[in-house]
C-alpha cells in the first residue's frame, strides 16, 4: 500500500500588475496555468498577486525561487515605463539588462523597416545569461532565468508561452481526481469525509458547496439542505498521483455514503 503520493516538482506563480489589483483589469492566467501545470504533473503549491514595485518583485522573487522548482511570473515585460519586471528580475540574480541580439533579430523580423521604434526596443532587453520563451502571437519574448520563467500578463500571449514553454521543463506524477457529488448540504457529511481522510492520510480530500436556486431544483425544499430536493449539494473531490489508492479512497467514501443513506454520483475521473 502506497503511504506518499507520487513526487512532482513545485511551483508558484507571481501574478504582477497594479492594474489586477485595482480592479480595472480581471486576471486571467493563473486558472490557466494551474491546469497545464497539472497536466504536466508540476504541482502550484502558491500564487500571489503583487504590484508594480520593483523592491516588492525582487523580495517575491528572492523567496519563492528558493522554495520551490519553478517560478512563473505574469506582466510587467511591455513597452511602456511601468513595465518593470524584467529589469527587478535582473538586480534578484545580480546581472545587467541588455538588449539581446537574439530579441533584436525577432523584433526586426517581424516590424516594418523602421518600425522597432525605443518603446518597442525596451521588449528586448533580457536580463544577462537568461534563455528566450517564445511569443508566436507578438514575438516579443519572454524569457527563463535559473527556476524563474517570465512571461506576459496579456492572456492570450501568456498562454502561448506557457505552452511553448511547459514541454522543456522536467514534469513528475500527474494528479487524478475524483469527485463525488452530494445532493445534501456539506454540513450532513461532513463526519463521514473527516473518517475517510484519517483513513486515506495520503489522498487530498476537499468539500466544496454549491447553491442551485429552487426553480432548477423542484418546490419542497426545507432550505437546510438536509432535503433531497433541496437546493444545496456538495462536490468532495478526492485527488491522488496513485491511481489504486484513489479508488481505495473512493470506495470507501461511496461505502460510507450508502451506509448513511445519502444520495450521491461519482463522476468520470480526471
């Protein structure tokens, strides 16, 4: 019987942008990170989501490259002025920002004669002895420097680098999920989810609430969600890198489950 999960490396993505944080500009790309990471058995143990603030960059920076395998960031590699991580990843491991050749040649390439103008210009520089992610969308690059991989905040440029980026990076076991849906308020089996975790220590085990408004659910419902045709229910998503234990662990839940007489679905695994 497997007692640990199967090892994966580690991330944390640092989502940068004084836009973000006030409010003017929804964040897009962490959701879509966080699967492909997944997919790719890399698993996002962190995210934060920090201002434009050079000092506050590198000190992020600073603490989490230490802490884990990877480190993905989001924003701030444009052309305007407060465009300024590239610059803070380059004082957090001591090297010059410079343009690089390789960046010059792509912007070149891909602007009209006389189109690389000095705001453009800025997209290439590249921190000393960093390696370029492509950008097949605006070929402005970003780039990877030791664990530190940074990229667009703009999402449709960001996921493009994600995924030219995500086949050269080393992945581990990728993580299954299964999940049990409850036509019961979590309150009511909230006991029986608690004795299975004591029992499966090394699956994840999480209970997630979810409200139907009674026109999707028929009339009669007692509103505390201790009724079957009441508008509350419960996902308990259960997620493991071993496969057997998983279906140890979902067992055991569906046992219990039926034991107390409470309705449930299991759904596909993912």
């Amino acid at each position: 019987m497997s007692t640990n999960p199967l090892p994966q490396p580690t991330a944390a993505a640092v989502i940068i942008g004084n836009e973000i944080l006030s409010g003017r500009t929804v964040e897009g790309n962490l959701n879509y990170l966080a699967k492909k990471l997944g997919a790719k058995g890399i698993h996002l143990a962190e995210a934060r989501l920090i201002e434009d603030d050079e000092a506050m960059i590198m000190a992020t920076l600073n603490e989490l490259r230490r802490r884990y395998d990877y480190v993905f960031t989001s924003g701030g590699i444009g052309p305007t002025h407060d465009d300024i991580t590239a610059l803070a990843v380059a004082k957090t491991f001591g090297v010059e920002l410079r343009p690089d050749p390789r960046a010059v040649a792509i912007l070149t390439a891909h602007y009209p004669p006389g189109g690389l103008t000095p705001a453009r210009a800025k997209m290439t520089e590249i921190p000393v002895g960093a390696e370029l992610i492509p950008n097949p969308v605006s070929k402005a690059p970003g780039f990877s420097l030791g664990n530190v991989h940074v990229m667009a905040g703009v999402p449709d440029i960001f996921r493009a680098m994600v995924d030219e980026l995500l086949p050269n990076l080393a992945g581990g076991a990728v993580t299954l999920a299964q999940t049990i849906t409850c036509a019961i308020g979590e309150s009511f089996i909230a006991a029986e989810l608690a004795a299975i975790q004591k029992d499966f220590p090394d699956v994840q085990m999480g209970s997630y609430p979810f409200y139907r408004p009674p026109s999707q659910t028929g009339s009669g419902s007692s509103g505390d969600g201790s009724s079957s045709s009441s508008p509350f229910g419960t996902a308990l998503v259960l997620r493991s890198t071993d496969a057997a234990r998983l279906d140890q662990a979902r067992d055991a839940l569906g046992a219990s489950l039926t034991a107390q007489k409470i309705p449930f679905t299991v759904e596909p695994r993912t």
